[in-house]
C-alpha cells in the first residue's frame, strides 16, 4: 500500500562538534499539503533539510520519502537552497540555472537537447524571467535569482518541493509570483515543504505546520498547531512576536470556535 505521507522523519540527531543542533525530530507531513517549517533563529530548520537529503551526515535517525530511501526516489524531489548559499558570481546565465535541473533526467555527461531548453524557457516563462534567460545570474536582483532557482525546481517535475526561506530578501511581486506558483503545484497533487520566517505570514501561506527548535515541538495541521500556547512553547514566550501575530492568532481561533 502506497505511502500517504511524503516525508517520514524519526529520531533524526544531527551534531556540529558534538554539539546537537537537530534533537530526535520526528515529523510525517502528508502528501499534497503546503508545510511551513518555522522556528527561532538557529533552531535547526536549515539543518533538518539539509539532513533529510543527506547534504550533512545524521548522527543518528532514519529518513522516508514516500516510504522508501531518499536515493531511490531521489528524481521525484526538489530542493531549493537559501540565496546565501550560492555563488552568484559563477559565469553562467539564467537559462543554464535553470537547464541544470534537467541533468538527472538527461544525464551529467549528454549533451542538453532543444526539449530541455524549451522546458528551461516555459519554466522561466513561468516565474516571469524569460527576458532575462541570457543574463550572468549575478546580474540579477535578488528576487530574480530566487525565481530562476524555483524555475530549475521546477523544470524538474518533481511529486515534492523542499525550499528554504524562498520568501527571504525578496520584493513584494517576487513574493506574489512564489506563493502562487506554489499554490498551483499544490493543486496539481505535489508536496511543498518550506522553512519560513515570517510568522505573521504562516497561516496564510500554509496548511500544514512544523514548530522547530532544536526539537520538534509540535507538527500537524495548522489550526491544531499555529496557536499561542504552542508558539509560546517554541518560542520562548517572547512577547512582541506573540503581540504581532495576535491578528492571525484570533482569525484561527475564531475558526475553531
């Protein structure tokens, strides 16, 4: 029987020099759910990505997409990484960004066919950056180079989409351009998963939430999790972010009364 949770994590242990900075997560998030997965600052939620895509070793835990080893279905994921990662004065252009997601389907070492750069330019057609196809990447603003990075997500057709802080640093109609680009892979029956920053913001953008620090402190649907109780656990009971979210905090309760 078909897995119905895209993601299965248990008991994932991540350390730096010994020192945890993922502690026995345990998370499942249904398939085709739109999951936020936010925390305070240095909580581990770049780290738990990371982690389940074996881009850093686990100190102990076990990992399921779909209910089988990430290398198995390792074509059905995405992964969008945060700007700051990348070198954006590498000499290529956006067109050859977003080609780059082609290459588990094409092979490393074949040559890109005129099928592959059609489906580059629908997907920068997509986000809106097709004018700019042949710009160096580095050219571009910062919100135009997380779109041509969602456009090589994209042109990976991929069943789930990991991405980290897509919505950091970026301008208002980038911002727009993301969420319903993701809205609309979500109703064509993919997963998306997404560290977030911005808690004023997550009841909007989400269905599904993951309350991260160091520890996994609550997962589920977003009106069973995104509520005071839960936020003041995870966040320490800081009371200027709960003021902030006072508004989307009554708007949830108010729906499940």
């Amino acid at each position: 029987m078909p897995d119905s949770n895209c993601l299965n994590v248990n008991h994932l242990t991540v350390c730096y020099d010994r020192k945890p900075a993922l502690w026995e997560a345990q998370v499942s998030i249904p398939q085709g759910t739109m999951t936020g997965i936010v925390g305070p600052n240095g909580a581990g939620k770049s780290t738990f990505l990371k982690a389940i895509l074996d881009l850093i070793p686990a100190t102990s835990g076990s990992v399921k997409f779909f209910g089988e080893d990430y290398r198995k279905v390792r074509h059905r994921i995405a992964y969008v990484p945060q700007r700051e990662s990348v070198d954006w004065d590498y000499p290529i252009s956006a067109r050859e960004v977003v080609v780059m997601g082609r290459y588990r389907s094409i092979g490393l070492f074949r040559r890109v066919s005129r099928e592959d750069r059609r489906k580059a330019d629908e997907a920068l057609d997509r986000v809106g950056m097709l004018d700019r196809a042949d710009s160096q990447i580095g050219s571009l603003s910062g919100g135009q180079q997380q779109r041509v990075f969602l456009a090589r997500a994209l042109v990976q057709e991929a069943d789930l989409y990991l991405m980290d802080e897509p919505f950091a640093g970026i301008d208002a109609t980038t911002e727009r351009v993301i969420l319903e680009l993701m809205r609309d892979l979500r109703e064509s029956g993919a997963s998306l998963v997404c560290v977030h920053h911005d808690l004023p913001t997550v009841a909007d953008y989400f269905d599904h939430l993951v309350l991260l620090n160091l520890r996994v402190v609550a997962s589920g649907a977003m009106n069973e999790v995104f509520t005071r109780e839960q936020l003041t656990q995870c966040y320490g009971g800081r009371l200027d972010l709960l003021s902030k979210l006072a508004d989307s905090l009554a708007k949830l309760e108010a729906l499940r009364s």
